[in-house]
C-alpha cells in the first residue's frame, strides 16, 4: 500500500467511545492528502455516492479523503464538498457536529482535539463545533440520540448548542428531513440506556411537535392518581419507555405508542381516559404510515394499543375473554406475539411513579393460561371427524377449559 501511514487519522465515533470506555462499533478513518486516483491505486474500494468514501480492501473499515462542506439548499442532501487534496485534518474536524465527535488518532494512538472534545467529555458536555452546526437538521436527531445514550453518565446539550437546534426547528429545517433517516434514529434510541432522553431532548428545542406530535401532546394531560401517581401523561409515556429499554425493538417501539389515544380524550372526561385504547388505534397506525414503520411493528404496536388494559385485568376477566384475547394476539398461530405483548404491557404497567407499581404478577399469570390453552390437545377432535365451523367452535371450547382450570389451580396454589 503505497498511503503515508502518517496521514490517515480514525477520527468520529470510534475515538469518542475509546475515550468514553464504551465499545467502539465501526472505524472509521480519514485520510488527508490523497487523491481518488491514488486511493484507487492502494486498492481501496470506491463506495460514496456524494462524496469520496472508500473501503478498506481487508477491514473493509471506512476511509473518507479530509473534505470540508457546503450548505447549498434545505434538507439532508443539500450540501456541496471540496475533497482537495489542500484540504487539512482541522478543517475536515471543523465541519463535523460535536466537539467530542470531533477528534483524531493517529495509528500510535496520539489524540487530535483541536475544538476540545476531551474538555467537553470530562465536562460531559454536547456541545456544537462551530455554528456551521445548524447546516444540518439530522444533527437535531443525533444530538437527542447521544442524550439516550450519554445521559446516564451525566450528560446535557449545551445550552448553545440547544439554541442551535432551536433555532434549526424555527427555520423549518425539521420537516425537510426524509422519515427513513428520523425513523432510524427513533429506533435506534428505544435500546440506549436512557431511551426518554431521546424525546426530551426533542422536546426541549421544539422538534418533538413536529416530528412526533402525537407524543409531544401527552404532556400536561392529567391521569387518575390512583392508577397513575406521576399523573403526567407524557412522564408516564417516558417512564414506561425507559421500562423498555432492554426489550426488542418492536416491542419498545410497542410501548412508545401504547398510550397515544390519551392524547385525545376529550377534556371533559379526564383524568378518565375510557376508551383510549381503541382511540389510539388509528393514530398508531399514522405513526407507522408516516415512518414507513415494517409491518410487525405495526402488527405488534396496534395489537398492544388495542389490548393492554386487558393485560392488566385479567385476573378479573372470565376464561372465555382471556382466550379470545390470545386469539385476537394471533397468539395460536404467532405465540411470540404474546410473549412480546405481555412484556410491552409490563413495561406500561411498571413505568409509573411507585412502589405499588414495580411488581406485575399478571405477566407470569397471562404466560400459564396461554400455555394451557396452546397444549391442548386437539386429536380427539380430529378422531371424532369434526371439521369447519364445529372442529373450530370445540377447540375454542378446550381452550377456555383449560383455561378455568389452569386459573383454579394457580389461585389454590397462591392461596
Ligand atoms: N457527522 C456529522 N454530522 C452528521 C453525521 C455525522 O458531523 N450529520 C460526523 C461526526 O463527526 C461523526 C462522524 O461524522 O462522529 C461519523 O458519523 P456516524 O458514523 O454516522 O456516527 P458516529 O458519530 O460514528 O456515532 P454512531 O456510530 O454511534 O452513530
């Protein structure tokens, strides 16, 4: 390989999570100097459609030539860049979003920190390199990710850097973003360790009325204190989704929307929210229509809106209700379906202000009636000859059988 060693540099995430002590996810490199032509020779691989970016032949790790940017026209594309071989490892830093994104290691580990990344890290500070920052509207998204992820660790935005991202949601920047790159960065925050941050984070420069107005109208509206200590709608959709944090991403993003029919319940009725189960429905499904959502999210985030206060109460509901349930989960032909709703409703139920809330014993309970009503055995049935609307009618029948007795036997064994 015929590249100067001395000017290639790994530079954005990687150096910022090997000085946070997180795991580093990709490398990514820059190289400062060279041309397409000469990077060619090298036997990188070409693979950036705006710009230059090249994979390495063996790591297949990613080498962007240094390159500064352009601001040309509104939205995630409307940039110009300059790849010169003039262009220097500073200014390439310079263009980038934060400060601690903004650093570079040599190969012999020496650190690059020109806009005082290492500083904001011991300051736990996010905070904007230059004000080119406001050229680029995902940065919003990006800055409400790093919150989910740093916040545990004592993280903020700061407040420049907010005012930044205010001033981005003032100027309209918001709605030129394409729903694929927002959806992204929704999905990816519902795993970090503080998924709410995320939403707070937009919240607090304004995105989130634009970008998820259906979450962002939770706040302020009053639940039943009994049910609810936080009575806060919007705390109680945060709380329950940093409940989710460790489930599957369907699942959080499940959780995330559970509550959405909260959001219009008229006011006269509340704190009551009678009925926002089945009110939620379509506004969970213009979620997924607006973010292009896949198809089991959709599935699985409708059907835990339209049920989970049935979760809730089902040691009150009558055997022939909780099989109907499993049913309607698609549960007999998708049991992971129920295990998936039964963790969402949990989450829901524990993401609420106190003690009283942290223990959910109807989660094991849901999971022992569905197994009876799954094992039953359904070769008598096919023995006796029955078919269509009748074989269907004796199974339902088994199953809310086995029902009642599974729920008679764990009520003696728990009394
Ligand atoms: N970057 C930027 N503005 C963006 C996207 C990226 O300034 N809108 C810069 C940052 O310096 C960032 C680097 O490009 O560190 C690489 O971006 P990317 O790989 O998308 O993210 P990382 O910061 O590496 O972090 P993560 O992989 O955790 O998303």
């Amino acid at each position: 390989m015929s590249l100067d060693e001395h000017d290639i540099y790994l530079v954005g995430g990687a150096v910022r999570d090997q000085l946070l002590g997180l795991p580093v996810k990709d490398r990514d490199y820059v190289v400062v100097g060279a041309t397409p032509e000469e990077m060619a020779e090298a036997g990188f691989l070409p693979v950036g459609k705006d710009f230059p970016v090249f994979l390495h032949p063996e790591s297949k790790d990613e080498y962007a030539l240094a390159r500064t940017e352009r601001k040309t026209a509104k939205g995630y594309h409307g940039f110009a860049f300059n790849t010169s071989a003039e262009v220097t490892l500073e200014d390439d830093l310079a263009r980038r979003d934060l400060t601690i994104n903004a650093m570079a290691m040599t190969a012999d580990g020496q650190l690059v920190d020109p806009y005082g990344g290492q500083q904001d890290i011991e300051n736990k500070q996010l905070r904007h390199v230059s004000p080119a920052f406001a050229e680029d509207p995902v940065r919003v998204l990006r800055v409400a990710r790093f919150m989910s992820r740093l916040a545990h660790l004592g993280f903020s935005v700061h407040p420049d850097t907010l005012q930044l991202m205010r001033q981005l949601v003032n100027d309209g920047e918001i709605e030129a973003l394409v729903a694929e790159r927002v959806w992204q960065e929704i999905k990816s925050s519902l795993n970090q360790e503080t998924p709410s941050a995320f939403f707070e984070t937009l919240r607090a420069c304004g995105a989130l009325r634009i970008i998820l107005p259906e979450i962002d109208c939770l706040y302020g509206i009053p639940q039943t204190k009994m049910w609810h200590p936080e009575v806060d709608t919007g705390i109680h959709a945060m709380l329950a989704i940093d409940q989710a944090k460790n489930l599957d991403n369907d699942v959080a993003f499940a959780v995330m929307v559970h509550d959405l029919g909260k959001g219009i319940t008229p006011q006269e009725v509340l704190p009551s929210h009678r009925g926002h189960e089945a009110a939620g429905v379509p506004l969970v499904k213009a979620v997924c229509r607006r973010f292009k959502v896949p198809n089991h999210y959709k599935k699985l985030a409708v059907l835990v809106c339209r049920w989970h206060l049935l979760a809730h109460t089902v040691m009150e509901l009558k055997p022939e209700t909780v099989e109907k349930l499993f049913a309607r989960l698609d549960g007999y032909r998708q049991p992971k379906l129920v295990e998936k709703f039964i963790q969402a409703c949990q989450a829901d139920a524990t993401g609420r202000w106190g003690e009283a809330f942290k223990r959910y014993p109807q989660a094991n309970y849901l999971r022992n009636l569905f197994k009876a009503a799954r094992n039953v055995d359904k070769q008598p049935l096919f023995a006796a000859g029955l078919q269509g609307r009748e074989l269907g009618d004796a199974i339902r029948q088994l199953r809310v059988t086995a029902i009642q007795s599974k729920k008679q036997q764990l009520i003696t064994s728990t009394s």
